[in-house]
C-alpha cells in the first residue's frame, strides 16, 4: 500500500545512520553469497571451456560410464540399430601443455593452456561432420602417420604454416606432427581440436586398440523418434555406457561442489548474522515507535496495515541491500577471480574468463536478501500489530518486553543444540551447514539464563577498572535489568565469534594435517609433476621408456609412479584409480593411514584389493573388508577394501588406490603421470641433476621439481592459503562488528531520555561516555565468552566430523582465540566510540523530551 | 479606592469635566456592563477629593449662551497622592465569603446536605465561567484588549474558586468529623481566673 | 438523535482480590451538536469512560450504542472500521506521525481507509484551511507549535466526516492561550459543524466551553451540570460579579 511505504520510506529517510547500519547487513550478506557464487561458475566454464571437446553438430555422444577408453568393437552392438545415420568413433584426449610450450614466450601469459587431442577415423569422421580445409590443405586419409589438423587460430599460435610441423607431449616423449590441413579459426578461444588418425592418437597416448567416444548421427529430427533410437542405442550397449555429452573432470566438478557448499554455508552464516541484525533493529523501532503505532491503531489502522507498514520498512531495505550487495558482490567475486587466476593456472591449469553471472543466482540471492529482511522482520512487525490504540493514549512509553519464558526458551535452546550436535554426526555436509546455524540459535536461546552470572562477573572487573566514577555498577545494572536486549546484542558479537574460533580451529588443524601429507607424499627427492595435480585424467603421461630411461641413471635408487584410470561405481559415481607399485610407492611416497597400516601396501599386490580415502568412504558408506564393484572397460570387476588413507593431492577427491598391475589389466592403463623417485644414499643432488634433466626434456609435460626444494614452495603456498582462510575470517570478523555497532548505538538510541535524566542529575560527559563504554566492554565480553566456548565447540565438533574422512585431529586454536578475545574487546570498544560521542554529546534538554 | 484613583489618573491626564470623566472610565475599564458607575457616584467623589485637596474646580464659560460647566483639574497634592497609589500594591479583597457561610451553616446546623451545597455552588460557577468565557470569545482582541483582559480577570477568580470547591469537597469527611466550633459562652460578670488562665 | 448511549457501563480490572472497578454503572447520552466535558479527579475513571466509547477498550458490563450501533461485543476488526469511519480522536500529546507533514497526518484516517491519496489529501487541506493551518500544510510536526499541531490533530479527526469527536485531555500540554483555542475550536466542531464532541479535562476553565459537565467520581457520575447559553441575564450576572471582585 501507498501509505505504508511512504511512511517506511520517511521513518528509514529520518534515521539514515540506523539505516545504513541494517542496510549495511543485508548488504553484506548477499555479497558474500552472491560473489561466492560467481567464483565457482566461472571456474566451472573456464574448465569446461578447456577440457571439454566440443560435441559439434553430433546427435548422439556414447561414452563410457567410467569414462575411460573402450574397445572399437563396441561399434559393432550398433549395426542393426534402425534409424542411424552415421557412426564415428574416436580417441579424445585433453592434453595439458606445460607452461609456454606454444609460443615459448615465459613474458606473455599462455592463450593456449590444452588441447583436444581427437584421433579419427577420417572417412567416418566426415560422415558426421564438415571439415572446412582451407585452401592448399587436405584432410587426413587412412593411414596416414605424423599428420595432423589444425586451426588457424592453434596455428597462429604456434605461429606455424601448411606443412610445417608442430610438436605436442605424449607418453613417449615429444612427437612431431606436420600439419596437412587448417581448419578456419576457432571462434571460442582455448578450446582447440588436434585432428590425428586414430593410430597416431593410440601412439601418443600409450593405448592399443582403444576409443572413448562414439559419435552418432540419426536420420531424423523428430523428437520422439529420436528419444526412440537413443534408447535403443543404450539397450544395445548396456548400462555400462552412457549417452549424452563426454564428461571428463566429473572429480574435479565434485570438488568444487564441496568447496561451493562449503563458501555458501559461509555465505548463508553471513546472511544469519544479517537477518540477526535486522529483527535486533527493528526490535527497537518498534518500541520507539509504540505510541504512533497505537496512534494509526486508534485511527483505524488494522493489525494488517501494521504488519504491512513494518514490512515495508524491511522490503525496502532488503531491496537497497540486496541491490548493493549485488553489484558488490559481483565486484568481490571478479577480484577473487583475478587474484585466484595465477595460482589456478598453476594447479589445475585452466585459465578463468569474465566472472559468469545466471539469472538464477541473481534471482537467489535477491529472493534470499529480500527475504531473509521481511522474515526477521516479521517477529517485531506482529508484535507491534498487537500494540493497542491504548498506548497511544498512555503518557508514559512502555517498554516493549517481549514475552520470555526463560525456562521455556532455554529448554527450547538446549533441543535444538541437540539437535545441530546430531546434524553434525550425520557428517553430511548439508546437514553440517544448517546444524552450525541452529547451534547457534540454541546458544541464544539459552544465553539469558547464563547472562546474569557473566555480566555479574565482568561487571566487578569493570567497576574495579572504573572504581571512583561508578559507571561500572551502573553499566552492569543497565545489562542485567533488560537481559532480552542484552542478549540480542551479546549474541552478535558471540556469533561473529564463535564462527571465528571455529573456523579457526579448523584452519589449524587442516594446516597441521596438510603439513604432514605434504612431508609424506611429495618427500622423494625428485618429482616428475604433470601440469595439472588435481585432475589426472587431462594430464598426458609417459610410457614405461621415462621410467626405464631414469633407472638407468646412476645414483637413482627407488622410482615410484602414479597411474591413473577414470573408474565410476555404483552406475555412475565417477571414482579416480590410481594405479601405485606396492613395492616401491612406500619407500618414495606414502599414505596416512586412518584405518590399517602399511600392510595393506602388500594386499595390493595380493590380488583385486585396494585403500581407499575418506572421500571414497563417505560416498559409498563402504567400510574396510566390504567389496565395491567398478564398471571396467572389460566389465565390472569387484575390488575390496583393505584400508583406509589419504594422500595430499588426493584428499578431497573419491580416490581408490591399487596396484599398477590390476590398473593395466582391468582399466588398460599403463602410462605414469606423476613420478617420484628417491637417490642412492650418499648420492649429491648435483651429481644427477644434468642426466635426469635430459631424459626429461623429452617429456616437457612434467616439470620435475628436486624434492626438498618443492616441499618447501608446497609448504609456503598452504600457508599462502591459510592466510587467503585468515583473510575469510577477518571478512566474518566485519559484520559482527556492524552487528555490535548497530545494537549498541540503537540501545542508546532505545535509553536517550535516560541518559539525558544522567546529564541533568549531574552526570558529566565523560562519565556517560564511560558508562555506554563500560557497558560496550561488557557485553563484547559476554559475547566474547560465549562466543569463545561456542567456537571451540562448533570446531571440535566439525573437525571430529571431518576426522572420518581426512587423516585429522583437532589442534586446539589458540591463536584462534587469542585473536578472538582481542577481536571481540577491540571491536567492543569500536563499537562504543559512536555511541558513547552520540550520548555524551546529547542536549539534556532534548533528551528529556525525547518520546 | 479605585474609582477615587481612576478619577485623579484621569484628571492628571489633563482637565475634565464631570461627565467627561465618566466617559473616560467606562472606556478605560472596557463598557458600561462591565464596569457600571453611576454619576452620582463620580460627583460625590469628586467633592470628597476636593475637600482633601485634591483636586480643584475652575469654571468653564460655555461658548455662546451655553451654561458654565466646572471643570476639575488635579492639584500638586493629588498628583503626590496619585504617585503613592502606583507605588504601592493593590490590597487583597477581604474574603468575606457568603458561600462559605452557606458551607459552614450546612456543616454545623445539618439542615442541608453540605455536598449538595457544594455542587450547586460548583453548577453556578461554572455557569458564570461558561458566560464569561463565551463572552470573552466574542470579544475581538484587536480592539477589545482591555475587556478580554477583565474577563480573564474573572475567569481566573471563577477558576480559583472551583479549585478550592474541589479541595473543600475531596475534605468534606475530614472537616465533617471534626466538631464544629462552638461559640464559647461568655458567663456575665468577670472571668474566673481559671478563665483567664486557660485564654493565655 | 443520540451519537452516544450507554448503560449501565461497566469497567472493571484485574479480579479477585485485586479487582478495581474503574467505571461502575455509568449511563449517559450525547446528542449530535452536543459539546460534552467530563470531569473528576485523576483515578475517577474518566479516561477508561472515554476508551470504552472510542471501542478501544471492552466493558466488563453494560451497553454502549454509537450512532444506534451497540459496539460492546464488536470484533477488533469491526471496532477498526468503526474507529475510522465513525470515530474522531484527539489526544493530549497530538500523537501525529513525526516523519509526516500536516497535509499526510491529516490525511491519514482516509488514507487508511483506501481513499484516493489526491482525494484524501483534498480533504485533509480542506479542514486545515477551515482550522487557519493553509499557510503550514507541508510543515512536519516538529516544525508547528503545540496549539498548531493539535488543531492538525482535529483536522486529522475530522477528515472522515465522523459524527463522534473524542478528546483525551486535549489541551494538556499546551498554554493557556493555546489552551483556550483548541477549546473554542472544539466548541465550533460541534456547534457549527453538528459533531459530537466528548471531552475529558482536568481544567475547569477548558470544561467551561462545553455544554454540559459530567462529574465522575470513584467510577460512577457525581453530578451533572448544564451550562445555559448565554442569555440576557448575562450582562446582569457579569455586572454583580464586577461587584464581588472590584470595588
């Protein structure tokens, strides 16, 4: 309605600093959560700009649903199948390149970071698409070797013509290929196709006899029929393959889902806190407001047009902060990309384009400031619908004392913290989210019966400080004879708190996990890394020659690999294998045991047995001892667990560990993509480096890194991630302190003609300065203790969770709380600065007047 | 006193005959209704202050064949006496009050319920409060000052006296038991010393 | 025509021990054009009288009928609608909205009832240029003296065209001469433009403009007195007065 929200717009317009405080939360909240947001979609296009083959003008994309390779044969299921038009089947690999390895130019930044490396059968391949060669170039034909397709755009960067030769990694070594034809440039940048024969494809890839891919065309565009065929296509093959588009990287989509769930439980705490804020807020204006609101009741106003003025209020400010929080967020989420660009290039090696915004989230993240604004402010708005036309009448303002049954709400406040406790076991992260806020909501609940005691406590400390003035007693007095308001205001400071404590007792305890996987898994002496070190499958090894060639080499004692298979259980659950020598990876690397020992490295060998990681164990619920069956390209084969552990490139990923052998037998792969290898005892560095760094140059796909030295770059960029983690918690840190601000300047606004009576009975200026000061000190207090204990709670709890899947034990934060305790007193005196101006600054007279 | 004082302010202004006077007074208190005095009573006051001295007559010849007219004028000692008056305070008007007579009969002798005395006596007042008032507000401020200001003289009074009826009624149980004040019966004679002794 | 009647009205708060009958067996009646002052000491239960015809409290027993409408039972809703169509209220600290001008307070009852804003407005203004406020119609409150803003206060009470004026102490906070004003402009509501106007004061002088005076004491009506129209005997009674007081 009209009037309500001129009189919403007016009533914000006249207290633009209380505005802009709530404002300030709703702000927050949606930029966290809407510039997080941002982040992960951007990563995901710029990922799946570079790993993802486009399908092209292809009806119908057969992969397997592990999303490893398969054998031609497969075709054959397809004869017979009515209603196809064309079959094409192929190799597609995504190959990192190293850093420029393109242009060999370290200034300028890489356009081209990986390329598809598509073999074909060429005649088949042109039934289903259209190759536009340009002019003086040719297709490739049948057996033909060393050739390869390009386009222009991948040409110029290699900055190559017709008939020159290009040169990509692969298994054994670097391979030259001429280029026979161009294709006219790519329109979409970094997302190049490397055309070779199916042959020269099977070569550089260190595969025999193998595709991944199957493309189908079909002889008609009706709808229905072609959902007929597809079915057929799949009945013809069996559950085992998949239709639809290639899905490389499905492990490392899964770990950016977690991280998302993880930023937007962050996102959803901040928006909590906001929410908070507001109903604090408008807590106050309501009582402020008690006489106009009986007023406009005694007018004919009905409870609705109340409820509705009050909610006006909220819309508009959810609207100006969600609106704010919006282009802030967009703004935040663009510079996280931009910083995150360099170490993403480093690690998983994509490049990030613009940050991608969908409707959705801006509809999301609208809907949820919106809101969240009008929910918190339902509970005062019906409260100041029930204010009778009486008050209008009274002289006296009455207080608005919300109906407490302490007994009721503490009890209510004990459940729920039950309940966030068991949340917290279910070790789903969802659950874990959500319980983190219902936990705290308990502990307000409960608060008011611990307040008492507590503001008892710090209020003889303060009179202690305060000793001559007796601003102290009357600081105390002021907390402990409107606990409600105390609390809400207590409960800002412990929420911002707790969530720093807690965030930060798992900050170190991950740290000090991460620093024991680093020492265990990177603590050879020399490291072969592929580009990529988190999603294997992009990554081209080397052949069993690398590994040969290096053993040759005097003074190198054990060598240790990695090998990599594309496995999905369960249907379709993408699982990444490695493939490890149970000889020698103990002797170069190592896992971290939660459950079994290093025996289980000689069960590998023993037969189809493998170790699995945490992540593997909260997919499937598997224990040790269960057997998983994997869909192979040869058929399911069942693998039993005969340990649980975790390496550090590998921890957030569903990983299973066996050995090389059954990795070749069942999953055909046989390249090593990472290496590890330890030297002789009493062998120099210096003495090997040149050699090794030979054979290496063949294989520019790896960087090889001497140990001890990586260790260290490793050690300092997790504690650059740390600090990016500090850096978080700073972040959570600012709207507790906007919460504090805004409750401690609205419970002077709340006491003005109170603070006037001080003034006129003599109290001087400073000393009601003191006062609102003392009380600040105070309730940063209450909140900070309750906020310590929650936080140290909250992360035990959460680390005890996490302790199921990672190698992890809860390393008590105290620096965490040492912080926090500054935090919570600093940020109680900033908080007080404003208030304690606007009080001692007051004109008596006004304040008396002051309804 | 007032009109005695009224008539030599008025005279010092400058000289006047005596209906002149009469004329001045009624327009300095507002209207005849307001504030009646009859001639007689300016004539004889006139005489009364010319015997003190006050004030002295000349003769004034009429023009033409008009008759003479005396005309008053104030002398030295009336002006003296006029500058005393404004320096000093009005005396407070006695409180003979017939109302409280009425009260106190009630009171003493009980052949009147001494509430009902009281509301009646609280009826009239507000009547008189309400003419006043109404009075009042058709008095136009811009050329009627001074009558408003009369009437809110009386309003005033009419106000002071409600108030008082209210403390007299929100008492009346406390006075009622106390005893009425008995006139003390004087023996003929001498007083015994015992008498005397129990006055001091 | 009777705007008020009630009988027998009762009001009483708490129970058991602690009851405390605030108004007992009251029975009055107001006509239209009628300018009614209730009086009585502070605790006699004029403010709760006052409450009870405004349909902002319910009896504990007893009728009230306005405008032939007995509201003793009426639900919150209905006792909403009646407030805004049928009820005026002024109040003692004017109660309007600090973040409005004149024009929008006054407006307000109207506006609640989902008039047309530029009609409503039309209204408010007109009222207020008849209470002489044309020159402050865009003034906030804070920006009128305390008689300017009770009489947008009586603007706002009128806008709805109601036959029923309450005023709770409406001259409470103001001087005298700003008391005297809004007295006379409640004299005129009910005198030229046929409201009835209740009126509860503490202050005699204020009272003296009404037509009649209710006295409550301890709950129930003390007396009642009916102040004449000034006649001829006026001019007579004001002369004996000058008597009393003058010389």
């Amino acid at each position: 309605m009209n009037l309500q929200l001129t009189l919403a717009w007016r009533y914000l317009n006249g207290r633009k600093l209380r505005t802009f405080l709530t404002t300030l939360a709703v702000v927050f909240g949606v930029l966290v959560l809407f510039g997080m947001n941002i982040i992960l979609p951007t990563m995901l296009e710029a990922f799946q700009v570079n790993m993802m083959a486009a399908s092209g003008m292809v009806d119908v994309t057969i992969t397997h649903q592990s999303g490893g390779a398969f054998s031609p044969q497969v075709t054959d299921k397809l004869t017979g199948i009515d209603g196809i038009h064309a079959v094409s089947a192929s190799l597609n690999r995504t190959i990192n390149l190293p850093a420029d390895f393109v242009d060999h130019d370290s200034a300028r930044s890489d356009r081209i970071t990986a390329i598809s490396l598509v073999g074909v059968d060429p005649e088949a391949v042109q039934s289903l698409h259209v190759y536009l060669i340009q002019e003086g170039g040719r297709f490739l034909q049948a057996g033909d070797a060393q050739a390869v397709v390009i386009s222009q755009s991948l040409a110029d960067a290699y900055n190559v013509k017709l008939n020159d030769g290009i040169t990509l990694p692969s298994v054994n070594g670097n391979v030259t290929l001429t280029v026979v034809g161009i294709l006219p440039p790519r329109t979409i940048p970094g997302n190049e196709e490397v055309l070779v024969t199916l042959d020269q494809a099977l070569l550089m890839t260190g595969q025999t006899d193998q595709i991944n891919t199957i493309e189908i065309n079909l002889n008609t565009t009706d709808e229905t029929r072609r959902n007929e065929i597809v079915a057929d296509i799949e009945a013809a093959l069996g559950p085992d393959y998949k239709a639809g588009a290639l899905e490389a990287g499905s492990e490392m989509f899964a770990g950016l889902k977690m991280g998302q769930a993880a930023l937007n439980m962050f996102g959803a705490l901040a928006l909590f806190m906001g929410g908070f804020i507001i109903f604090n807020t408008f807590r106050t204006v309501v009582s402020e407001r008690r006489r106009d609101i009986g007023m406009l009741r005694a007018l004919g106003a009905s409870r609705r047009t109340i409820v509705g003025m009050i909610l006006a209020e909220g819309l508009l400010q959810g609207v100006l902060g969600s609106a704010a929080g919006l282009i802030l967020g967009y703004l935040f989420g663009a510079v996280i990309i931009a910083l995150a660009k360099a170490p993403l290039n480093l690690f998983i090696h994509i490049t990030m384009g613009a940050p991608v915004v969908s409707p959705m989230l801006i509809a999301t993240a609208v809907l949820l400031g919106v809101g969240i604004t009008i929910l918190s402010g339902l509970i005062p708005a019906v409260n100041a619908s029930r204010v009778t036309p009486m008050d209008a009448l009274r002289p006296s303002v009455a207080e608005v004392e919300y109906k407490r049954r302490t007994g009721i709400t503490f009890i209510a406040g004990l459940a729920l913290i039950g309940l966030a406790i068991l949340a917290l076991i279910s070790k789903n992260m969802g659950l874990v989210g959500l319980g983190g806020i219902v936990f705290l909501i308990g502990l307000i609940l409960v608060a008011p019966a611990f307040l008492r005691p507590i503001a008892y406590v710090f209020g003889k400390l303060t009179a202690l400080l305060y000793a001559r003035q007796g601003t102290g007693e009357l600081a105390q007095g002021n907390l402990t004879r409107q606990p409600s308001r105390v609390v809400i205001t207590a409960s800002a400071t412990m929420i911002g708190l707790a969530i720093i404590v807690a965030l930060g007792g798992m900050t170190t305890s991950l740290s000090g996990m991460m620093d024991t996987l680093v020492h265990k898994s990177l603590g050879s002496d020399y490291m072969f890394m592929p580009p990529s070190i988190s999603v294997w499958s992009s990554n081209v090894g080397a052949g069993p020659d690398l590994v040969s060639q290096l053993q040759t080499v005097e003074g190198v004692g054990d060598i240790s690999t990695l090998r990599f298979a594309a496995a999905a259980i369960n249907g379709s659950q993408p699982v990444s294998l490695l493939g490890i020598n149970p000889e020698t990876y103990p002797r170069v690397s190592g896992l971290e045991f939660q459950e079994g020992d290093s025996s289980a490295y000689t069960a590998l060998a023993e037969g189809r047995n493998m170790i699995v990681n945490g992540a593997f164990v909260m997919m499937t619920n598997a224990k040790v001892g269960d057997s998983i069956e994997f869909i192979t390209p040869k058929g399911p084969q069942s693998y039993k667990i005969v340990a649980m552990a975790t390496d550090l490139l590998d921890a957030k990923v569903t990983t299973a560990f066996i050995s090389q052998a059954n990795l070749a037998a069942d999953f055909d792969k046989t390249d090593d993509i990472f290496i590890q290898m330890n030297l002789l005892p009493g062998v120099e560095l210096e003495s090997v480096d040149a050699q090794i760094k030979a054979i290496a140059a063949d294989y520019p796909q790896f960087t090889v890194i001497a140990g001890k030295s990586y260790i260290d770059q490793m050690l300092t960029l997790v504690k650059v991630m740390f600090s990016g983690m500090y850096f978080m918690l700073a972040f959570l840190a600012l709207p507790s302190l906007i919460a504090m601000l805004n409750t401690l300047a609205i419970s002077v606004i709340e006491r003005t003609r109170e603070i006037g009576m001080l003034r006129a009975v003599g109290a001087t200026r400073k000393q009601v300065g003191r006062m609102i000061t003392a009380e600040a000190i105070l309730l940063a207090s209450v909140g900070t203790a309750f906020g310590i204990l929650a936080g140290l709670y909250l992360g035990y709890v959460i680390i005890a969770a996490m302790s199921e899947l990672f190698p992890i034990t809860y390393s008590f934060p105290i620096g965490g709380i040492l912080a926090g305790i500054a935090i919570g007193l600093l940020f109680g005196a900033l908080a007080a600065i404003i208030p304690a101006r606007q009080a001692s600054r007051m004109n008596v007279v006004e304040a008396l007047r002051y309804e | 006193m007032s009109v005695r004082n009224a008539i030599l302010g008025l005279l010092d202004q400058h000289p006047r005959h005596g209906y002149e006077l009469r004329a001045a007074f009624e327009s300095l208190v507002g209207g005849e209704d307001l504030w009646d005095v009859k001639p007689a009573q300016i004539y004889t006051t006139l005489a009364r202050l010319e015997e003190c001295g006050l004030v002295q007559t000349t003769s004034d010849l009429g023009e033409g064949d008009e008759p003479g007219r005396r005309i008053y004028a104030i002398t030295p000692a009336g002006q003296a006496e006029l500058a005393a008056w404004y320096q000093t305070g009005v005396e407070n008007g006695h409180q003979r009050d017939e109302f409280f007579i009425k009260l106190m009969l009630s009171l003493s002798t009980g052949n009147a319920n001494p509430r009902r005395v009281i509301q009646a006596q609280r009826s009239k007042l507000y009547q008189d409060l309400h003419s006043i008032t109404t009075r009042r507000d058709q008095s136009n401020p811009r050329s009627e000052l001074a009558q408003i200001f009369l009437l809110d003289k009386m309003i005033m009074h009419i106000e002071a006296d409600l108030r008082w009826l209210d403390l007299v009624e929100a008492r009346l149980d406390e006075v009622k038991r106390q005893p009425v004040p008995e006139p003390e019966i004087r023996p003929r004679g001498r007083p015994k010393k015992n008498d005397v002794m129990r006055k001091a | 025509m009777s705007i008020i009647s009630t009988q027998n009205l009762t009001k009483i708060y708490g129970s058991g021990d602690t009851a405390v009958t605030a108004l007992d067996h009251v029975s009055i009646e107001v006509n239209a054009g009628e300018f009614v002052a209730v009086m009585g000491p502070s605790g006699c239960g004029k403010s709760t009288l006052l409450h009870l015809l405004g349909g902002l409290d319910s009896p504990s027993d007893g009728a009230i009928a306005i405008d032939g409408k007995p509201i003793a039972k009426m639900p919150d809703n209905a006792l909403t609608e009646l407030r805004r169509r049928k009820i005026g209220f002024v109040f003692q600290f004017y109660n309007l909205i600090p973040v409005l001008n004149a024009v929008e307070n006054a407006a307000l009852p109207v506006t609640l009832d989902g008039v047309k804003p530029s009609e409503a407005k039309k209204r408010a203004i007109e009222w207020l240029n008849r209470f002489g406020l044309g020159d402050r119609l865009n003034s906030r409150p804070d920006q009128l003296s305390g008689g300017q803003q009770q009489r947008v206060a009586i603007a706002r009470a009128l806008v709805a065209e109601p036959n029923l004026i309450l005023a709770d102490e409406p001259t409470g906070n103001l001087d005298t001469r700003a008391s005297d004003e809004i007295a006379a402009l409640l004299r005129k509501v009910s005198k030229e433009f046929g409201r009835a106007v209740v009126m509860v004061t503490h202050d005699p002088r204020i009272a003296a403009y009404a037509d009649r005076i209710i006295f409550l004491k301890d709950g129930s009506i003390a007396d009642e007195t009916i102040l004449e129209p000034q006649n001829g005997k006026n001019a007579a009674m004001v002369a004996g007065m000058m008597k009393e007081i003058g010389d």
